[in-house]
C-alpha cells in the first residue's frame, strides 16, 4: 500500500519546524534591537561615571553581536532552502537599521555635566588673536564630542588668513602658534605637571603610547580638573602641589603628545585621571570675536579642507560691545 505521508527528512521547506529553526536569527535581532535602544536609554539618562563605561564597552559589544548574528544567519540560511524568506528579510533590515542607529546614536557623548556648567571664568590660555581649532557643543564644530573626558575640549591655535604655518609648514618653527606662552585660565592648585616629552616633527605618526604630552593638570574646585595640554619640552614652569592665578605662565606651545601641529588643547574634567572621566563645559570669559565683546561664552571651532574656519578671539582687557 502506497503512502501519502511526507518523511521528515523530505519536509517541506515552508513546514513549521523548518521556519523554526530558519528564523531564529530574526529573534535574535529582534533582541538586539531592545538591547541597543536600552542602552541608548541608559546613556541618556547620564548616569555618571557609569556612562563612561557604557559608552566605551556598549557600541562596541553590540557592533560584535551584530556582527556575529549576522554571520551565523547568513550561513544558516545558506544551508537552507529557499535562502530568501520575509522574515530574513525583515532581519537583514532589522540588522542595517541598528548599524546606522549606532552610527549616529553615538556621535556626542552625553555628559551628566552637559547641563551643569563649571561656575568658573576661564581666560583664554594664549595672548593675541586665537583662533579655535575645534570647540562647542557639536561634531562639526569640535571633533572631541565623542569621548567622554574631552566632550567639551577645545584646540586652539593661531592663524593668518585662514592658514596656520607659512612657507610650507613642514617644521615646527612655521607654525604661527609654535612657542607662544600658555598662561593659566584659572586659578587653582597644580596636581600634576609633565615635561620631558619630545615635540614630533610635523608628519610624524603618533606612536599611540602618550596622548597628552607635556601638560599641567589644575585642580579648580572640587571635581574640577583642567588640562592643558601638548606643551613644548623643557618649558614647562609649574610643578605639583603649586597655587596658580589666572594668567601664571604655564609652558610654551608645543608639539608634544598626540599632536598633528602645534597647538594648546584645554578641557576641564571631574576627575584628575586622563580617559576615565566626564567633561565639564567650560566658558571663555571677556574676549573679543568680530569688534564684539563677550563676557561669558563657548567659542566654536570647525575646520573646511586646510582651512580653519572657527572663530578668531582674543582676550580682552576693556570693554566694548557687551553681547
């Protein structure tokens, strides 16, 4: 007698228990999408020092997973007919729209600080016109947004008409910044001053090993730590445990550290500990930009191809426009 009866090795590739087992990746996903929507919940909220930890470990965990689920799906389901189901379908969409959510979900990083200025007024580190490198509150005006301690960092340097070196820039004397005096923008106790680091010929690699090069770290109040960094090598002039006023010279401009050209970087912390910290905004105060004096602000930066385009200050001792 002949059966009609479909063995199971021979099942359909539409039955129950193939879809099963073929769509346990778009479970998977699903998962992953909570998962990052939790954490991007989680940062938001600004939980502190939890937050460093989350915003370093937590991209990059679910970036893998990602990685990984899509590996094992994909594999899966080239071993299974047919290869193209609504449900994978679903999954591979599923799986692009968190790699483009992690893409931009975490281009600034969200300091419990943000709304929490320091109460201090910060002169600018640099006498004459500076013009900033990079500084504010966005990714295209301050490339340092994304890393916790130095959210709200600035670099400053100077220029002229738009260029920051002359002659072709390729030493570190044509630079227009190089060996200037960095003067102390707040007052405050010295709790770490480093010199002796080399200042890098312009075009040499970062060797990945020294971030900050020579640099004075001040303490300004409690949980307030500013850094000023890439000093020249032997110019250093404060040492630890040492009070500073506003303006005390600090060092000369350098090349020290992770350093594409000279330049002063400046950026206050809540703890004195280089990376595993958050960023306080920090506000410039009585300087001048366009003829006009501002008594408190953030200046921003921005750069377009070789040009630095961010805005061109300079500390002020009269008064003017008050904006």
């Amino acid at each position: 007698m002949e059966s009609n009866a479909t063995p199971a090795t021979q099942r359909s590739p539409d039955s129950p228990g193939r879809r099963r087992t073929g769509n346990w990746w778009f479970a998977a996903v699903a998962a992953l999408a909570v998962l990052q929507l939790g954490l991007y919940l989680v940062l938001r909220a600004r939980p502190g020092l939890l937050g460093v930890v989350l915003w370093y470990v937590g991209p990059w965990a679910i970036g893998l997973i990602a990685v990984g689920v899509l590996g094992v799906g994909l594999v899966m389901s080239a071993l299974r007919r047919p290869f193209w189901s609504n449900a994978r379908g679903i999954a591979f969409l599923g799986l692009a729209a968190i790699m483009i959510v992690s893409g931009r979900a975490y281009r600034v990083y969200p300091s419990s600080y943000d709304d929490r200025p320091s109460e201090v007024g910060f002169r600018l580190p640099l006498d004459g016109a500076v013009t900033v490198a990079w500084g504010g509150a966005t990714r295209d005006v301050n490339y340092h947004v994304v890393v916790p301690d130095q959210r709200w960092a600035y670099d400053l340097l100077v220029t002229r008409d738009g260029a920051s070196y002359r002659d072709d820039g390729t030493v570190l004397e044509h630079y227009h910044a190089y060996d200037r005096l960095v003067r102390s923008p707040a007052a405050g106790r010295v709790v770490s001053a480093v010199d002796g680091r080399p200042d890098h010929p312009i075009g040499t690699k970062w060797d990945g090993e020294d971030v900050l090069g020579n640099h004075v770290v001040v303490q300004l109040a409690d949980s307030q730590y500013l850094f000023v960094a890439h000093l020249r090598r032997g110019t250093v002039a404060v040492r630890p445990k040492q009070l500073v006023q506003v303006g005390t010279h600090l060092g000369h401009v350098g090349n020290s550290g992770r350093s594409t050209e000279p330049h002063v970087h400046v950026h206050l912390q809540n703890t004195p500990d280089p990376y595993f910290a958050e960023g306080i905004p920090m506000y410039f105060e009585d300087y001048v930009v366009r003829e006009r004096l501002v008594r408190r602000g953030i200046p921003t930066g921005g750069v377009r191809g070789r040009q630095f385009i961010g805005q061109i200050i300079e500390h002020a001792d009269s008064l003017l426009t008050v904006s």
